[in-house]
DNA sequence: GTCTATACCGAGATAGAC
DNA sequence: GTCTATCTCGGTATAGAC
C-alpha cells in the first residue's frame, strides 16, 4: 500500500506475498472492502497508543511532531484518504477517527500551551495544534514525492519554537 | 477523477462519458500515463495562471487562501499526487511543479509579507507561506472526508489574521 | 484451512476495415 | 477519425474437494 498505493493491494497480490492461493485472501475477508477496514481498524488502534505514549512524554510537542512527520505513515494514511474518497463506508470511519484523533490531541496539548501562549503569537490551542499537524503532513507528503523547497526552513523554524516551549 | 478517484479514470469509462468508443482513446493517447501526463499539463498551466492572477490582485493573501482552500481543487492535487506515489514519470513532472509553485509564491509574498513579519511573529516569510498553504490544504481535504474538529476556529483565526494584514 | 476449478468482468492495448 | 474485432492479463468472487 504504501509503496504501490491501495489499488495494488490485490488478492493476487497479497497471496503471492504469502506464498498462498488468491481464494485463501476470500476466505479470511469476504471482499476486499472487509479486508480494508480490518487493516484500517488495526492502525487505527495503533495511532491511539502511540498518541497515549505522547502524553507520557517529558516533550509532548517534539514527540508529536516527529510521530506525525515519520514519511511511512503519512503515506500510508494519504493512502488510507485517497481510499475513502471513493469507498463510503470507510470514509465514515476514517472521518470519525480523524475528528476523535483531534479531540486527543487537544486534550493533550491544552494544558501544556495555555500557559505560552503569548509564544504562540496568541493564537487558540487549537489553532496552534491544527497549524503543526497539516505542516508536518505536508512536508512528509512532499518529501515522499521528492520536492525540496522551503522544507529546511520550515523545519528549522519548527524545531526551534518547539525547543523554546519545551525548554 | 474527483469523485471516484484516479482508478477510476479509464478508456472505458471516459470513452462512455464521450459517447464513443474505448479504441478512441488510446487513438489520441497511445497509453493511459500519456493521457494522465496531459492532463496534468493543463492543469499545471492553469494553476500557474491563477497564481499570476492573484500577483494582480489587491488583497493578494486573501485571493491565495481561497485558492488552495479550494474543495475541488485540493481534491484533485490529492489525487494527482496519490497517481504520483507509483509513476514515477508523473510522480518527477509533479514535484518540479510543486517546487517551482512554491518559489513563484514566495516572489509574490516577499514583499507584501515582510514588512509584517511582527504581525506573523517574526516568522520568516517562507515559513508564513507554508503555514497558511498547508493548513489550507489539510482543511480542504478533511472538508472532503466530512471532518470537522478544529474548522471553524482554525478558519476564524485565519481570515482575522489575513483581514489584519491586509487592511 | 487450503486447495483446484471456474466464473465473470473490465482493464489496457493492437490490427485493420471504412 | 471512428469503427469492429480481438487479444491478454489480472482483478473479485464462489463452489466444492480434501
């Protein structure tokens, strides 16, 4: 999925990965629909651990930055949205999951930026979280494609606020 | 493409939108990447002339914000990169577009931003550039997945401060 | 649980008539 | 330029034997 995009993902596929028969692919997962929702329901799980740990950090902003920054997994989650486009009933659940997810986050970061805001340029918490989610999504995406510009910048600029509300 | 997504762009089913033949399409595009490179061309030239446009425009950060908030056209980037993420002619084509994109913004942001940098809390211009683009982007795209969390402060928050600049 | 056999469909693509 | 005819491949999915 995440080197090929979903529509590789193919019985044929993934059973020869397996060394097994496509029919066996059927068996376990009706259709494929089924076989990506489970897929999706796993990593799903897996995000929210990852985003408890975060609250257990001593440097919650710089882990969730370099969580939502790691290259594999946004491509596998723009992967997961390109999916939804077209598939509604995962879209549903990959929209629920996306707002829940936000939610966390706040809940996470609200104490910790309240008191800096004046860093922040006075800006809502919410502001501030949305802000460093889409940029970190952006340059990871734009990476994968290969693009340059303007990314040594960001990640500076990125880097050094996190330090100093951090410090 | 927007609303099935790139899969679902084939000689069949355009050949039945146009009320003709599948061989046809393979007339004008020999194979489908030439069909999809072609379509990118255009696109690339219209979204560079909308750039122009917005050089000419009087409130240049306002006429940007729309432009990449744009539902139907983030959708189909989205797409577009997703195509990308495993052609790699198309993916090449494209991060040069997004590259060169990003340089032509900073040319029309440069000045107009820098005698604000107080405003954008001393933040370079280039990093200002990509906040506002990304998080336009991401709102867009979760708009698209029927998300909502976060929206309407982070749009709020926004237009204030591009209202601010812009007086 | 894994296999064989098999169905059906729709994708990309080419050859050649008109 | 548009058609008919045709090929090949690979996708999803089911039935039924072992």
């Amino acid at each position: 999925m995440r080197e090929q995009g979903y529509a590789a993902v193919t019985s044929r596929a993934l059973a020869a990965k397996a060394g097994l028969k496509p029919q066996l692919v059927h068996y376990y997962f009706r259709t494929m629909d089924d076989l990506f929702l489970a897929l999706w329901h796993r990593r799903a799980d897996s995000l929210y651990k990852r985003q408890d740990d975060i609250l257990k950090s001593t440097k919650p902003l710089k882990a969730l930055w370099d969580l939502t920054s790691d290259p594999q997994d946004v491509v596998l989650s723009y992967e997961f949205v390109a999916l939804a486009n077209h598939r509604k009933n995962i879209r549903a659940e990959i929209a629920e999951f996306g707002d829940r997810y936000r939610e966390r986050q706040m809940k996470i970061l609200t104490g910790l930026l309240k008191k800096k805001r004046d860093a922040l340029g006075g800006w809502p918490v919410m502001m501030s979280v949305m802000v460093l989610d889409s940029l970190a999504r952006v340059l990871a995406v734009e990476d994968a494609l290969g693009m340059k510009v303007g990314h040594a910048k960001a990640r500076g600029a990125v880097g050094r606020l996190i330090k100093q509300l951090e410090r």
